[in-house]
C-alpha cells in the first residue's frame, strides 16, 4: 500500500513556486524525494527559496514571468534542456484583481487572464511532449493546475477576471485530460479554498475570523492539505483519475 503513494525519483515543475500554494506544493514534493523546479517572477526570491528547499532534497530555481509568453517558452526550453522527460508538471503561477464592476479596468481583464489561463495553457503545450516521454499506462504523467472555489461558486469579492479565469481553467483541465488520457498523460485540477497566501492575506486580515467560522471544517487550508493532495495526484494511487476538479476547501462548496 505504501508504494501507491510513492513518488520519489520523480521530476517536477512548480510554477509560481516561491511562496503560498505553489512553495507548499514545492516542499511536500521535495520532502517526498522529488526533483523539484520552482519558478516564480522574482529571481531572487525563487533562488532563495530553491537554497533553503535544497537543504532537504532536491530543489532547482528556474525564474520566469509567465506574463510574457516569451518566458513560457524560455521556462520550457530550460526544461528541455536539462530533463530528458518531465513527470509532473504544477501550473500554479497566477494572480487576481478586484474592483468595482463599474470601476473594472480592462488591464484587469486582460492581466488576469494572460496569466492564470494563457500561460497555463501554452506552458502546458510546450512541455506536452516532455510529459509524453515520462508517461506509462502503470504511471501516468501528471498535470496539476490550480483552479480555486471561486471559479465553483459566487465569491462575495468583486474579482470579476479572477473568477471567470478559474471556471476556464477547471474546464480546460477537463479538455486537455481528454485529449492527453490516450497518451497517459493525467491532467487534474485542485481547487482551493482559503490558505494563508499573499493572494488571500488582505482577506484573512479583514475577515479571517469569519472566514474559519463559516468553514465547515472550522479553520482554513494548511500546507499539508494541499500537499498531501498534490503527492495523491502525482502518485499511483491516482492513475485512474483524469479531468477532476477536486475542490480543497474544508466543505465550503459542496457542504454549506
């Protein structure tokens, strides 16, 4: 039984993988003997989060601003540069605006869905073949992206392009594990609910309170949750599962 959750010896792209989600992502996988490649817009801050990581596995720093698709396709031939083959891949890297919907900005529209749907979508297809070369129909490549409860519900934030973004993203999940199941590619989406991120600290600060209260679970989302999670979707424990949207939220979608 233990073996089904083994992913040791494998080799993993994180994006967006100095801090929040992406960085608990990172470590559950470097803990647990993975190869892990951490990307984020900041290099200083990536390479230092890459050092301290190191300490206990093996952990690569590889910035890249996904804003600008030139990056994307950088961040890919890096990739391919260095790894005859890519076992998992984590599209985490994205980001959120919030205004008034008379107030909302076109440069919010457009920022927000470069970057969380965009960019995920043509990272993904430019390491595709890479995935193809680690995938076996015992062990299938993996594809995670993270999606978030609000492209599941009605937030109560007016974070028009943030929610809209998510929705394509669980459903682009879904189109590419259709098309990537036949070449034992898994494509599967995580979406969270509240956890301590720089996304959601402005958030937590005005109604953190309110926020456990209101969770089913009675607290929010810790970085076990989400690695945990992560580790089941990589392992072979979740070979027979594509095109999942697993909401990680405490109950707040399903049980409220």
């Amino acid at each position: 039984m233990t073996n089904l959750f083994d992913v040791s010896g494998k080799t993993a792209l994180v994006t967006g993988g100095s801090r929040g989600i992406g960085l608990m992502i990172a470590r559950g996988f470097v803990e647990n003997g993975v190869k892990t490649y951490i990307s984020s817009r900041k290099a200083q801050v990536c390479d230092a989060v890459a050092d301290e990581l190191s300490e206990i596995g093996t952990c690569i720093s590889l910035p890249a601003d996904l804003s600008d698709m030139s990056d994307v396709e950088r961040l890919a031939n890096e990739i391919k540069e260095r790894e005859d083959k890519l076992d998992i891949l984590v599209n985490n890297a994205g980001a959120t605006w919030g205004s008034t919907l008379d107030e909302f900005p076109e440069s919010g529209w457009d920022k927000i869905m470069t970057i969380n749907v965009k960019s995920l979508f043509f990272l993904t297809q430019a390491l595709a073949d890479h995935l193809r070369k680690a995938a076996s129909a015992e062990d299938p490549a993996r594809v995670i992206n993270i999606g978030s409860i609000d492209g599941l519900h009605v937030s109560a934030l007016e974070t028009y392009s943030y929610a809209a973004s998510k929705s394509g993203v669980h459903h682009l999940t879904r189109m590419l594990a259709r098309n990537l199941a036949k070449d034992n590619v898994n494509v599967n989406a995580i979406a969270p609910g509240p956890f301590e991120s720089k996304m959601m600290a402005q958030t937590l600060k005005d109604a953190g309170d309110h926020i456990r209260a209101s969770n089913p679970r009675g607290r929010i989302g810790e970085p076990d949750d989400v690695a945990g999670t992560s580790i089941f979707l990589c392992s072979r424990a979740s070979a027979y599962i594509t095109g999942a949207v697993i909401p990680l939220d405490g109950g707040i979608v399903n049980c409220n």
